[in-house]
C-alpha cells in the first residue's frame, strides 16, 4: 500500500474521441486489478455522474470526480489524493477527446489538464475499427501535440482480426509508443444508453454487475496488466505541496442546544431516480455537523422521521414520473416540510420533483412552475452568481457549475431567481422561496465548503 505523501501509482485512460472506449477500458481495468487483489481507487474527469457508478461497481469503492472547472485545478490534486487514501493504485478515466475541455477556455477541464495536474502517465484507447496504418498518424498527433502529456501506451480497441491487430501494431510500433493492449468487439460488454448517455448502475441490477464483470475480463484477457500497473507506479509523486482534500473538522455540540438540534437530519434523495450526487456533499454535510440520511422517493412513503433539511440531486425523474406521482404519501411529506420553511436544497432533478407537474403528472408542488420533456439538450459549464439570498449561498456568491438536461421548467426562474449566469449567456435561473433553493445547476460543493456549512447551519435554526 503506498502513502498518499510518496504519490499513488496512477493512470490516466483517455481516447482521441467520445465512443473510442473509454469507459469500458477504464472499467474494465479497475475490475481487473480489483480481482487481483489490489485497492483501485475509481476517478472520472469532468462532471459526470453516470460514469462513477460503473466505477464504484468494478472497485467496490465510490467513484469520485475530478474537475478543473467546477472545483479550480488547485483542488484537482488534494481531491484526487483524497479519494485515494490508502489504495495501491488510481485509475482516471477521462472526457471526451484527450485535449478537449471547456468551450472557449483552452485547456480548462480537459484530461490533459488533469492529467498534467497529477503527473500522470496516458493511456489512449483508440477506436481501430475502421483504419489500419491511419493509426499511426493519429497516435502520432496525440503524442506530439503537447509535451507536457505523457502518453505512455495505446490501447487498440474494436479490433476485427489477428491480421488487423497485425497491420495495427505495425503501424504503431513506427510511432515508438507500446501497444499495451488489444480488444476485439464484445457485446457483453456494450451498456445501454438514453437520453442523457448511460444507463446508470442503480436502474440495471445484476444486468450492470454482470457488464462490468465482462468488461474486467475482457481487459484482463487482452491488456498486459503488468505493463499497465508498472507505468502506473512510474508516475512518481504529486507536484509539490499537494495534500489530501478534507471537508473539515466535525464540530463539537454546542452545549446550549439539543441533540436535535446540534445534529440535525439532513435527508438526501437517492434510489433509481436520483442517482446524481458527489460524494463529497454528505462529507461535507457530516463534517458540518449534520446526520446524513438517505431514502428513496420511489419507494419510502415519508421522509425520515426527524428531517429537518433536505437534499434532492440529479437523476432522471422523466423516466420514474409515473411512480414518483403515485408515491403521494412523500410528496405530501416533502411539501409540508418545504412549507414550514426548513432548508431543501434541489438541483435538477430535484428541481423538476418540486414543480407541480412533470410531464403532467403530479409532482410535489412546492413551486409553482411545470416541468416537460424536450427535444432540446441543455449542455455545459456555467459561471454563475448568487441572485438571491438562500439556505446555500448569500447573494453575491459565486461558483460554477454544469447543466445537462432535456428537460424545460416553466416559468425558468422565481421571483426570487436562485442563479444569473455570467456565461456563456447573461440570465438568471431557478428558485428561491421560503428555505428552498432550487435550480438546474450542478454545482460541487467542495469549490465552496461554506455552502454545506451554511446548510447545516439553517437547519439548526429553521
């Protein structure tokens, strides 16, 4: 086991485009080097919620983001370390193209970036079904483009033949990088997509345990581990000064005030509907002081007895419309507690729960605003400021965040909005009423620890 100090042994698996592989690559190693006995520590760069759950699933462990926009590259560092305390070795799976990031920043946000930020060798995963010499022009490309990204291996994947794996290697070998891998189509290893990508871990069942058990075999069958895990331990130690993230000290209990209320119950959604959320939040809620709870509004029937704060992420409520609706008994229970003035904080897909109606079924009617399906995608990074005061942030405060959604809420925002977004256009978004503070936007709570802080906080006064 190696200690955070001396710099986990890392990679980085990236890919030229999205749809190279990238996930089942990432997934399948995790798994693999799971089974042989080591401590994976899962990571995915960007914002993406779906990912991690594949993760989780192959590692045992919880997946955790890594993002140079939402949370500063100062923060990719300590929150990698973090995340891989006590494991022998992390493995990073990228976004989109290896140098692509966000739009109009340069490299902001892109796998290059994080991967230079955790000197971190690159693995590319390299879609060869429809090129053979090609290939090398391309790796070529890759490697060169930026010095400073060390790709250390390609990973030759949807390979149709010994004598296309044949005419690949050649042609990668002409370059100088080592062909640490060959994968052949498999559609074992295939994960249904929507609307909003993948199909997440928690609406598959065993169907999920059961791709991510093929694609670990597929990669252990056609990966040269050894040589992957001995790049992984040549990465070296983290840039100097580099320490692990920590959401803070748990809090003493006042001693003027009851167990209730120096702990407060914060209950956060979770189940198939909401299985958007980083793991960071209830750290940061629990260092805070609160009891961190979970329920599911598809199948508990009240809130947890004693919630005196509540947390509705992202998730995909327009598949389980019809069961949220008919859950009457916790969309009574969520109302009365929003209307009695304690802190909800609701992003996305709880934002949608909140309308009165999703799709035109009854949803909990806190706001009074109707949610629908669109053929339109919401996609991208947000800078966004504070509009109105809220159980999360004062008006004033700024952070980013990222929205990614097919889903119109009407009206878009309250008389008291929750956001304006300084760009990539001027508006302002959301809902602030009463303790509730509602809103598309997917921010991480760790870019701005006061906001958990000042959750709790309400709670305890509410």
């Amino acid at each position: 086991m190696t200690s955070p100090d001396s710099g986990v042994p890392r990679l980085v698996i990236a890919a030229p485009s999205s749809g190279s592989g990238k996930t089942t690559v990432a997934t399948g190693l995790m798994a693999a080097l799971t089974g042989r006995g080591l401590a994976v520590s899962p990571h995915k760069v960007g914002p993406d919620y779906i990912d991690p759950g594949y993760h989780a699933l192959a590692t045992g462990r919880v997946g955790r983001n890594l993002d140079a926009y939402l949370c500063g590259p100062e923060l990719v560092g300590p929150l990698f370390l973090h995340g891989a305390r006590g494991c022998d070795i992390a493995v990073v799976e990228g976004v989109m193209g290896l140098y692509d990031g966000a739009a109009g920043e340069g490299e902001l946000a892109s796998t290059a970036q994080v991967a230079k930020l955790l000197r971190a060798p690159v693995v590319l995963v390299v879609d060869a079904s429809s090129q053979s010499r090609s290939v090398a022009a391309l790796v070529h490309g890759f490697v060169s483009w930026d010095p400073e990204v060390r790709i250390g291996g390609v990973i030759l994947n949807k390979v149709a033949s010994d004598r296309h794996e044949g005419l690949l290697r050649e042609a990668v070998d002409s370059v100088g990088v080592p062909v640490l891998g060959v994968l052949r189509r498999a559609p074992q290893v295939d994960v249904p997509a929507r609307h909003l990508g993948l199909v997440p871990v928690a609406e598959r069942g065993s169907e999920a345990v059961d791709a991510v058990t093929a694609m670990g075999a597929q990669v252990a069958a056609g990966c040269d581990l050894e040589a992957l895990v001995g790049l992984a331990r040549a990465a070296g130690p983290l840039p100097g000064g580099s320490a692990p993230w920590t959401p803070g000290p748990v809090p003493t209990h006042h001693p003027s005030r009851s167990v209730k209320k120096s702990t407060p119950r914060v209950a956060v959604a979770g189940g198939a509907a909401f299985t958007f959320s980083y793991a960071e939040h209830a750290e940061l809620l629990a260092a805070a002081g609160a009891e961190v709870v979970t329920f599911d509004p598809l199948r508990d029937e009240e809130l947890p007895e004693g919630t005196a704060g509540l947390v509705i992420g992202g998730g995909f409520p327009e598949v389980y419309a019809s069961e949220l609706s008919a859950n009457e008994g916790l969309r009574k229970s969520v109302a009365e507690l929003a209307l009695s003035g304690a802190p909800v904080a609701a992003e996305c897909a709880g934002l949608l729960y909140l309308c009165r109606e999703l799709d035109g079924l009854p949803m909990c009617g806190v706001l009074d605003a109707s949610a629908r399906m669109s053929e339109r995608l919401t996609l991208g990074y947000r800078d966004a400021v504070a509009v109105s005061d809220s159980a999360l942030a004062g008006a004033g405060t700024r952070m980013r965040g990222h929205e990614f959604h097919r889903t119109v809420v009407e009206p878009g925002a309250g008389a008291a909005p929750a956001w304006g977004m300084r760009a990539p256009e001027r508006r302002v978004e959301g809902f602030v009423e009463r303790g509730v503070h509602a809103s598309y936007l997917h921010t991480h709570w760790a870019a701005e620890p006061g906001v958990a802080r000042r959750f709790v906080e309400r709670c305890r006064t509410s």
